[in-house]
C-alpha cells in the first residue's frame, strides 16, 4: 500500500533539494514490489495478455548490470525491433496458459 507518509514527504523533499525545477502534477501511483520470480530468472517483456504494459523486474539483486539491458531490449520490443534477448523472459512463462516456447 501507499504510505500517506512518504506521498506527502516526496513533494517537499523534492522543492526543497530542486527549488529551481516545477514538480509536475501527480497522474498516478502505485506501490512498489520486491518481486522475486521462482524461477529465479529475471522476468522482461510484454505483459502477457495486457496490450501496452511492459515489464522488468526479479533482478535477485543483480539490477544495477541487468537493469540497463532489460531496459535496451524493451525499447526495441516497443519500437518494433528484433532483439536478441531470449523469449524465456518474457512473463508469460508464469502463465499455466503461455503457449509453447521452443
């Protein structure tokens, strides 16, 4: 859940170490999550079922050196390029749905 706390803090925090930059207008929020995946590989790409939502996340602490390539694979994945980033990372494979992947 969000911490009414923190949300309230963030603003200030923010005027007061970047009083020359506007903060802009607050769309959206949501909790974050420590996502560890069973399998212990990271998970990147579409969401599976979700048209537009990517995701990257179950880095088992190791983000800091991976964070940056799910990042470069998913920006060809949303312009339409191959990549080279193999397909068992994608989060359909935590669907008892997902097709096959050979």
């Amino acid at each position: 859940e969000l911490s009414e706390k923190v949300t309230a803090h963030l603003p200030e925090a923010w005027r007061k170490y970047f009083p020359s930059a506007p903060l802009a207008e607050i769309v959206d929020q949501k909790a974050g999550l420590d996502i560890r995946p069973c399998d212990e590989i990271p998970v990147i790409g579409p969401m599976y079922g979700e048209s537009g939502i990517f995701l990257a996340a179950g880095y088992m602490g190791q983000g800091l050196s991976l964070g940056f390539k799910a990042g470069q694979s998913l920006a060809k994945i949303v312009l339409g390029k191959s990549d080279e980033l193999p397909r068992f990372f994608w989060p359909e494979r935590h669907r008892s749905l997902a097709p096959s992947i050979d």
